[in-house]
C-alpha cells in the first residue's frame, strides 16, 4: 500500500507540473490580451477642389506582438470625398483574438486659392482735338470652389477716359475671403483731322460683311470658335492704310469716318480663338469726293 500511494502522489506532481509550464491543459504562449498598435497621420491640410471638398488619400499602419495581419478600418476611408470643412477620421485595429484599438485624426478641407481674373491686354483708342472717350470692357473672375465671382473694378467700364495712359484696377473675392487684384491699361492718342480740301464735308461708310460659318477646309466653325476680324482700309490717292481690329466675334458691321475726299478700298480677315486668320476677302471699293 505504501508504494501504491507513493506512485499516484509522483503522477500527480507530474500532471501538475505539466500545467505550469503550459502543456496541454493549458494554452500555448499563454493569453493575448494586447491590442494591435496603430499608427494614423497627425492630421492632414487639404486644397479644395471644388465646391463638393477635395478626394483625400492618406495611409494607416497597423501591428500586433502575436497576429502578422491585424485587420482595420477606417471612417470616412482613404479615397472618400471630404466636404470643405474639419472631418475627424476615426480608425479601429483588430487582431485575430478580437482585442481592439482606436486612434483619429483631422482632416482640413481648405479653399486658399483666390479667383482668377479675366482682363483685357492694353485698351487703346483715338479721339479728336484732345476730348475724352468713352470705353467699355468686359472683365471676368472664376473660382474653383465658387464658380464665377463678381468683379469690381475702378474706373467703371464706360467711363471717360482722357488722352494719354489710365490704369484700370481689378478686384474679385470669393466666399473664404480669397482676393485677386490686378490692371489694365487704356491708351488714349489725340488725332488732329486736317482736310486736304477745306470744303469738303465729312462723310460715313458702313461696312457689312456675314461671319464665317465654316474653315478653309470646309469644316464647320462655330460662332463661340471665332476670335473676331480685322477689316483692312486702304486710302487709293494719299497711300495710306490701316487695319481696324474688331474682337467681338458677332459683329458685322463697322462705320468707317473717311478723313480726306478719296477712293478708298476695304478687305476683311476673321480670325478664330486659336489666333489662326483666314485669307482676305474680296475688295469693296467706295469713293469720297
């Protein structure tokens, strides 16, 4: 009896022993109760790209003492649209044994850039015997965020211009309070008319002429593709010329103020939005006596 109870004592220790140092009884490496570690931006600063926010990409990274691939996810995820304001980005990390993280971070959805101006390149205009003239222009702003904004400018369109050089300044701002400011410039020369013939009573000549409706290759050209004319006039007697540029593409027709009594002979080029002109046109010839 003595050696029986000795041997049930011995396996006992054994099986206990066992136990301790995690045999079957017990779970390999023991427990994991740490969660996966993540590691998320420190925040992001993004330009909007248009009125809808900016499409925003960033990179998380995940790791677990015990799990080679922890899962995570992340909301609003990596590719999403954000709006034009803060979002807070919250990401949660999960290993195998279901322990879990959680980290966030902010996303700014910034509009910095301001509108860009559409100006005239430099203005330039005659007037007789030293008066001011009266121009008009046309000015333009667009925004990526806010589409077309308004723009002001000083002196107005329209306003009396007196001979030499006056500088137009621009201004647009959009809704984040963005400003644009830039200028133009409108030349003013004084012509002095002197007739060869004192008696001699000035006179007009319209000149009218149809736009284009197709290109020297018989391709059709759209009214928004033409970039506007230039109108050719030549003085037969006093030899001199000059060419008029119109850059309103609709217009079709131009008064003409002959200085002199004379014969004088009109042509006509168009000239598309890329800048390329068309031959002259046929010769119209008018005579002034």
């Amino acid at each position: 009896m003595r050696i029986v109870c000795l041997l049930v004592m011995l396996m006992l220790s054994s099986h206990q022993a066992m136990a301790a140092k995690g045999g079957k009884s017990g779970e390999k490496g023991g427990k994991d109760r740490a969660a996966p570690s993540i590691e998320v931006p420190a925040g992001l600063t993004v330009e909007a790209e248009s009125a809808a926010g900016a499409v925003v990409t960033y990179t998380v990274t995940v790791s677990d003492n015990k799990d080679d691939q922890p899962s995570y996810s992340c909301s609003p995820a990596s590719g999403a649209l954000f709006p034009l304001a803060t979002t807070i980005v919250t990401c949660t990390a999960a290993d195998s044994r279901g322990n879990q993280s959680q980290a966030s971070f902010a996303v700014n959805v910034l509009d910095s850039q301001p509108p860009l101006l559409n100006l005239p390149d430099t203005i330039q205009l005659e007037t007789e015997a030293a008066t001011s003239v009266a121009v008009d222009f046309q000015v333009s702003a667009s925004d990526l965020v806010d589409g077309n904004t308004a723009v002001a400018c000083m002196p107005l369109s329209g306003s009396l211009f007196s001979v030499g050089e006056s500088t137009v300044q621009c201004n647009s701002v959009d809704q984040a309070g963005n400003t644009v400011t830039a200028s133009f410039l409108v030349l003013v020369n004084s012509v002095e008319l002197e007739p060869d013939n004192p008696s001699w009573q000035p006179s007009t000549i319209t000149v009218n002429w149809q736009p284009p409706a197709t290109r020297a290759d018989g391709s059709p050209l759209p009214i928004t593709e033409l970039g506007g004319y230039d109108l050719y006039i030549v003085a037969e007697t006093s030899g001199s010329d000059r060419v008029v540029n119109i850059a309103n593409p609709t217009e079709n027709s131009y008064v003409y103020n002959p200085e002199v009594a004379d014969t004088y002979h009109f042509s006509i080029a168009s000239y598309d939005s890329n800048g390329i002109s068309s031959v002259l046109s046929n010769t119209v010839s008018v005579v002034i006596e």
